[in-house]
C-alpha cells in the first residue's frame, strides 16, 4: 500500500473513532503538542495511561472482591481511571467512569460490578483501537511519509 | 462549569487566606520572599512546579509547561505532601499547578499549608471537579485560579499572562 492509501486509511480510522465517541478533541490537543522535540508523545502519554489504567482496574478487581468493600478506595481508583483517561481524550471510558462514582457513592455492589466489567471492556476496544492507529502511522512513516495531524 | 473554565478568585469570594494580601496585592514570584515579576529579568527562567498524583497528566502538563514560550523549569510532585516537602526544604517555585484528589496530602490541605507558611507562589487548581460549589471550596484553600484538568496550552498562557498582569 502506499503513502496515500495509508494516510486516507488512518484519516478515515481516526474519523470512525471519533464519529464513534471512543476519542474526543482531548486527542486532538495530545497530537497538536508532538512536534519534533518530541516525536513519540502521544504514543509515550498514552503508553502510560494504558500501564495506568492496567494497574487500577487490578486494583479495581482487587478492591471490590472483599467481603467489606472499602468504597471510598474504590472511588479514588475510579477518580483516578476518569482523570487520565479525560486527559488521553478515551471519552467512552471517561463516560463509564462517571456512571462508575456514582455507584461508588451508593454503595451500590452491584452496580460496580457491572460499571467494572463496562470500564474493563472500554478499556480494551480504545486499547486496540489506539494500537492499531499508532500501527497505521508507523506503517506511513516506514514508506518514507509523514502521518497527518 | 466546563473542563478548561476557570473560576478566578473574584468569582469565588475573597474569603481564601491570601498572604499576598498583605502586600502589594500583585502576584510575587518564588516562596513570598523573591522579588516581583517587574524585578525579573525577561529572560528569567520560571520555575513551576505540577502536583499530580496521575502521571498521565503529570506528563501533559510537563510537555505544556515547556510548550509555553518562556524559558521554564517544570519540577513535579505526586502528592500534597511532596509539594509542602519541597517548599519546607528551601526550594521555590513561581507557579504552582496543584491537582486536588491525591494520596497522603490532598490539594485543598497542601494549598492551606502552603498559604500558611507563607508561599505567595501563584497557585493554580487543575481538577476533574467539574461543579461550581466544588471549586469554590478549592478556592478558598488559598488558590489564585483553578480550572479543569488537562490544562491547554491557550489556558497555561493566560495563567502567565495574568502573573505578568497582576504585577
């Protein structure tokens, strides 16, 4: 494939995300601060929300399998979970998250549950489909282009 | 209140323990004892300090801080007590972006502390707390401004622009 057929490819992906509400203009403004002092920004922020939010869903998991759950623990992860994925844009997480505090607020153990088991499977769809973008944009650099912001 | 909007200290009420106050009521720079930004060459490195328990957003604000077009020296801190720790050790920052929800010392505790020592710093909140009431509480900890995280380079200009402006 070539240079042009991959950046209309990654313009049209990046659109469907958006178009979808898996990403917001959040993501915009991380690809506006890449510049060539820092050429692997957004890949590197968004590495480390994907460590983040990997580490607080197992904190998650943990935290809501006691027999006395401590929901103030676990509102502070999911505070934590909206925060970084805000800033990365992953708004479809950011949504869940915020159904997630309120059940937290609750008391509600049922109602964590099933935001856990939404935030867990947000998570992994923008996960994939944020490897696939940063995918496209390594393949566009490797035929010699550079990827569109 | 929309991620990004600011609430400034007029808007809150002027009920936050201000140590500036006292003095010339215009924005010093370092911890209260430094001179003001008049005083400063233009050149002056600016020292600025991001309290964010969430590296996600400790590194956004670090690229930002450095994207501003002033000379700058971002530091960061994870927690509240950190922030207090580096003051208390003789270290001083011209701007200080605090986040309010953290482990061991929240935002509102560390700006008290902070405004109680006596740092005249410029304080900035950068919260998810998206209500107004809720900000307002923020800023009755002793911030200048506070507005919703992630900061945009556009907002982090107008946060300089005003410590030039409040001179």
């Amino acid at each position: 494939m070539d240079v042009a057929q991959l950046k209309r490819q990654l313009f049209e992906y990046t659109t469907l995300l958006f178009h979808e509400g898996f990403l917001d203009e959040q993501f915009t403004q991380l690809q506006q601060l890449q510049d060539e002092n820092n050429p692997d920004f957004v890949v590197e922020v968004v590495s480390l929300f994907f460590d983040d939010s990997e580490r607080l869903l197992n904190e998650l998991a943990t935290a809501l399998d006691q027999q006395n759950i401590d929901f103030n623990k676990v509102d502070a992860h999911v505070h934590q979970l909206k925060g970084s994925s805000s800033s990365i844009g992953a708004q479809r997480v950011q949504r869940v998250c915020i159904a997630f505090r309120n059940s937290c607020q609750d008391k509600n153990v049922e109602g964590c549950l099933k935001c856990l088991q939404e935030v867990k499977h947000e998570y992994s769809l923008i996960k994939n489909k944020l490897e696939i973008l940063f995918n496209l944009e390594k393949q566009i650099l490797a035929a010699g282009g550079s990827p569109p912001v | 209140m929309m991620p990004g909007e600011t609430m400034s200290k007029q808007v809150a009420g002027a009920a936050s323990p201000d140590p500036r106050s006292a003095g010339s009521g215009k924005a010093m720079m370092g911890n209260g004892a430094g001179a003001s930004w008049a005083a400063v060459p233009e050149k002056k490195k600016l020292s600025v300090l991001i309290v964010d328990d969430d590296s996600t957003i400790r590194t956004i604000h670090t690229i930002l801080v450095n994207r501003v077009g002033v000379e700058v020296e971002p530091k960061v801190a994870e927690n509240g007590q950190v922030a207090v720790d580096l003051f208390r050790t003789g270290e001083s920052f011209d701007l200080v972006l605090m986040d309010w929800e953290m482990p061991v010392m929240n935002g509102i505790e560390a700006t008290r502390e902070l405004r109680k020592m006596g740092v005249g710093a410029m304080i900035v909140g950068v919260t998810s707390h998206s209500m107004d009431t809720e900000k307002e509480t923020f800023m009755a900890a002793g911030l200048d401004d506070c507005y919703g995280k992630p900061l945009s380079i556009k907002i982090l200009k107008n946060i300089l622009e005003k410590m030039k402006i409040d001179d």
